[in-house]
C-alpha cells in the first residue's frame, strides 16, 4: 500500500517543482491581507481586502480611481487574476504617472482594459491619447472576447520591454505593439466611474527585467557616437538642440551617422522643419556615392509622408524606393511649426514607425536589411533648415528580443 501512496507523493512535488519553475523569480505585489503598499489616487470608490483578494466597489464614483502600487516599473512580466461581482469598466494600470488636478491626482498612462462586453487585453492610453493604442479590427476585438470568462477568475499578463508592449487573456496573445510614450511608472487597479460595479484580483505579482536604457546620441553639446559627413552643417544651440543647414549648392548629403551598427532596436529623434527634405537612416550601410549611405529611411518632410519608409538603393539594399505607404491620415499628426517626435522599433523582420504619438507603420518585411547604421540626413542638391534633439537608441539584445517574440 505504500507504493501508491509515494507515487502520489513524487506527482504532486513534481507539480510543485512546475510551479515553482513557471513562477521563478516573481515577487507578490499583495500579502492577502492587506493593503500595504498601495495607495488610492483619483477618485472615491473603496478598496478592501476580503477572502484574500483586492476588492474594489464602485461606492457611486463620479471620477476614475486607482489604486496604485507605490513602487514604479520598467521591464516586466505582470501577472494577476480578475473576477467582476458586479458587471462594468474596469482596468489594470501600467508604466502609469500621477499629477495634480484641483484637490486631487490625475492618473495617466497605460491601461490593461477589462470590460465584459469585449476589449479586455487591449491597451488604452488613459487621460493622455484618450484611445485605443491597438489598431481596432473585427480580428482584435473577436480576440478580446473569446478568451473571456463572464462570471469566472481571469488570467492578466502583461510584458513591457522597451518599446514592446504585450498582452495575454486567459493565456492567449491579444495586443502586441511598439510604443514609446512612457518607458517607466507604477501599476493601477482601476474603478471606473459608474452608479455601480465591483470587481476583485487576486495572486498580483511581478517578475522585474533588466532595463533597457537610451543611448543619447547628444550630450553636453557633443555629439556622442555619431560621425559628421562633410556636407552641410551641424551646430549645437544653447538648449542642446542641433541646428542643420545646407544649400542646393551643395550635391551631397550631410549625414550625422552612427559609429556603432545595430540591428534589433529603438530610435528617435524629435525635429523641428524649417525647410527642405530629411529622413532619419536606420539598418544602412555605408556606400561610396554623394548620399552616403544605402538602406532603410525613416522620412521626416512637411507632409504626410513623415514616417513612411523609403529604402535607397546601392550595395547590400535592393532600393526598392517607397516599401510602403499607408493612407495618408498622418498628415494631421505633423506640427509645421512645432517640434515633432518620430520613432523606429525594428525587432527582426518586423519594423514600426510612429509620428507623435500614432503609429504609421507596423509591417513585416523579411528583404530587410538585418543590420547597419543610422543617421539624421540633410538631403543634398536642395536648400536645408532643420533643427534636431533628443536623438537616442536603445539596443535590444537577443534575450530581451527573444521575450519579444515569444
């Protein structure tokens, strides 16, 4: 009789060892008991603790309120469970912010949606975009709803690496984009506004990633990293900001390129357009021929093809000219007389652009180049004004990218 019973043994230490092996190197973020470590920001509904959970009541709320874990957050895996008593709007908080609003705090940022009636998993950039960050399709929103248990626990996962931003429900995948918005802030369980409502989690825990910092590119009026090509000029302001002037005179291009080559990464820069044709190189190499350089470039001109991918021909690059081009609502997104932000995330095969704020492109494009340079460009043969700062990249390394792509 003692066989079976040290079989039984042997399979539950070996669930046991599963578990532990699944959940290696997670920290709870609630002890169960109570709410140490979290305060409530925002609102007037009420949080309690009961059977072990986080439980938040609507109470009648005229304002959204969170309660919001005191430590912030960069790179991470979140995990937590959900169940609505009540049926409504609720939420999950991340790389989350505060700021003063009258007599009390405004929470702002990313938002794990948690609705009954579809969207949970999807990401909503609360008090700040004020919309969704997923490009909203029958598709996305057929995945917020299938996974979902009405009336049951719910499984939460969220990982944020970078740029990446990614999303489980009851373990299966619903949002996965690139945004660069906030990098870093701390964790929100939402009520939303409402006449009634209540919903609980429970197993809140975290699992923190190495950071993934910016490399600036500018510094202390320097340039750090970057090669001047001899054409145009590239001259310091006092704010730290780089004013870039060349004249159609001049038939080469006037380059700020990289010393280093990468080939997973972010890169950004914000532009001001007095004039003139720019772009922004990225996975480029180096070719003998007046414009320099051959690969990807990221435009930044007074239309709406800042953010469009143009790839110039020469060596290793099939110059395939415009690789692609989406409609042309981003026009509305430029700022002619204003300082523009404008960011590249290439992960394998896959690249992305983004115009202050709203993607532009999202596409996978296995004849890309898989490596190379970049470089800020003044277009030669035409006369150029522009001003640049915060021109920074942040490399991905293989590990960080094998999470992305998991």
């Amino acid at each position: 009789m003692r066989l079976p019973i040290l079989s039984t043994l042997l399979f539950c230490l070996l669930c046991v060892c599963h578990v532990a092996v699944a959940e290696e190197g997670f920290v709870s973020l609630f002890n169960g008991k109570d709410l140490t470590g979290w305060t409530a920001k925002g609102g007037d509904a009420k949080y309690h603790v009961e059977d072990g959970c986080i439980v938040g009541v609507v109470n009648d709320a005229q304002r959204n309120t969170f309660l919001c874990s005191e430590k912030e957050y960069e790179n991470f895996i979140f995990k937590a469970e959900f169940k609505f008593d009540v049926h409504f709007n609720s939420g999950i908080q991340f790389r989350s912010q505060a700021k003063p609003a009258g007599n009390r705090e405004l929470v702002y940022g990313y938002q794990y949606e948690m609705e009954s009636n579809g969207m949970t998993a999807a990401i909503y950039d609360e008090a700040r975009r004020g919309r969704w960050l997923n490009v909203v399709t029958p598709e996305l929103i057929e995945s917020t709803k299938t996974p979902f248990k009405k009336d049951e626990w719910n499984e939460v996962e969220i990982q944020c690496i970078g740029p990446s931003i990614r999303t489980w429900l009851n373990g299966q995948p619903v949002t996965d984009i690139f945004d660069a918005e906030t990098a870093r802030g701390f964790f929100g369980l939402q009520v939303h506004a409402a006449q009634a409502g209540q919903v609980r989690w429970r197993n809140i825990r975290v699992k923190e990633l190495p950071a993934t910092p910016w490399q600036a590119f500018f510094k202390n009026k320097q340039f750090v990293g970057l090669e001047v090509k001899p054409a145009g000029k590239w001259e310091f302001q006092e704010d730290g900001s780089v004013y870039a002037t060349s004249t159609k005179d001049e038939k080469r291009d006037g380059m700020l390129l990289s010393e280093n080559v990468f080939d997973n990464f972010a890169v950004r820069v914000s532009f001001k357009r007095g004039k003139g044709n720019s772009g922004m190189y990225f996975r480029a190499h180096e070719i003998d021929a007046p414009h320099w350089l051959c690969g990807f470039q990221c435009e930044i001109e007074g239309n709406h093809t800042t953010g469009y991918l143009w790839e110039v021909g020469g060596g290793p690059s099939k110059g395939r000219g415009w690789v692609i081009k989406p409609a042309e609502e981003n026009a509305k997104n430029f700022k002619p007389t204003e300082w523009n932000d404008v960011y590249v995330v290439t992960v394998g095969d896959r690249i992305v652009t983004n115009l202050n704020g709203t993607q532009v492109i999202d596409f996978v494009d296995p004849d890309c180049l898989k490596n190379g340079k970049t470089a800020l460009q003044l277009h030669g043969g035409s006369d150029m004004e522009y001003w640049f700062k915060d021109y920074e990249i942040m490399p991905l390394n293989k590990e960080m990218v094998d999470l992305i792509t998991r």
